[in-house]
C-alpha cells in the first residue's frame, strides 16, 4: 500500500508551518475526517471510489502508520538525549497491523486518541524543544530529524490526505 502523495506531494511535506499552525494542524485532523465522512455507511468506507484506489478506511489506516512512525519519533526525540532512530516507512509499518482490517469508525476513535495523546505531548512544549532532534538512520544517509519537522511532516502529510478523503465521498455521493 503506498502512500499514492508520497511521490507527487513530497514537497508539500516541507511547507513552512508556524508550531501554531502545527499543533491547530494536528489537533483537528481526526475532526475533520469525523466531518468528512459524516454520513457514510459501512460499505462506503470500505469501497474504493475506483478500482486501485483506496477507501476512506485504507487512507484512514494509513495514516495511523503514519502517526504510529512520525509521532513516536516525536515522543522518542523528546524523551531521550538526541536519540538515534531507525527509519522505518509507514508503508512498511501498516503490514505488521490489523489497520486496514478494521472497522472504520473503531480505527478512528484508535487515531482520535491517538492524536490526542500526541498534542498533550507537544502543548506545552516550550520552543526551544521543538528543536531538538535524532539522528535517523536506515533509509540512506544518516539525517538529522526535529520534532517540528516530524510535527511538520504529519500536518502536512494529513491535508493531503483530507483533499483525498473529500474526493473519494464527493465520488461515492455522486
């Protein structure tokens, strides 16, 4: 299951974002889906709007993986003294979960607290700590990696990933 905006939307990754933007980003995410697929039946999350494409429940499980990956990363850089962490691709990661065998609307109160978690991880960070980083290893060359960026990362990762889910119900609505 590759992430299908990996490729094209690499770039949208490193679009500056203030930590307000982040943390607004990251907090309302599991909202946002909650709102977009509002309505939906059971079968509607698990149909692919076309053949090859993903369901909202895949897009969903995916971006658990990611979540699952990039925040723990967050949580490892903070609780260690400059750690090093072995990058491992979401992509990757899902094959060892059930993720995208879950129901829908269990999978998403799973990422609601989740999420939850990870912003009453990052609140009260003073700045200074979204700066500290890990060296990341395993996927080339060894690379610094910040909280922010990680934080970053996932925000932006996400709104790809919601322009995706709105397609796919304006798809199954049509």
């Amino acid at each position: 299951m590759l992430c299908p905006f990996l490729a094209t939307e690499h770039g949208v990754y490193d679009k500056a974002l203030t930590i307000e933007e982040n943390m607004a980003l990251l907090a309302e995410a599991p909202a946002r889906i909650v709102a977009l697929t509002d309505g939906l039946t059971a079968v509607e999350l698990v149909t692919p709007p076309e053949q090859g494409e993903w369901s909202a429940r895949d897009v969903l499980g995916h971006l658990r993986a990611c979540s699952d990956m990039w925040g723990g990363y967050i949580v490892k850089i903070l609780i260690e003294d400059h750690p090093t962490c072995k990058a491992v691709n979401p992509t990757t990661w899902i094959k060892s979960t059930d993720y995208l065998e879950q129901e829908f609307r269990p999978s998403l109160e799973a990422f609601t607290a989740q999420r939850e978690e990870l912003v009453a991880v990052l609140e009260p960070l003073p700045p200074e700590a979204w700066l500290r980083t890990a060296t990341v290893t395993g996927a080339g060359k060894a690379r610094e990696r910040s909280v922010q960026m990680y934080a970053r990362w996932l925000a932006n990762h996400e709104q790809s990933h919601m322009r995706q889910i709105k397609r796919l119900v304006e798809t199954l609505n049509a």
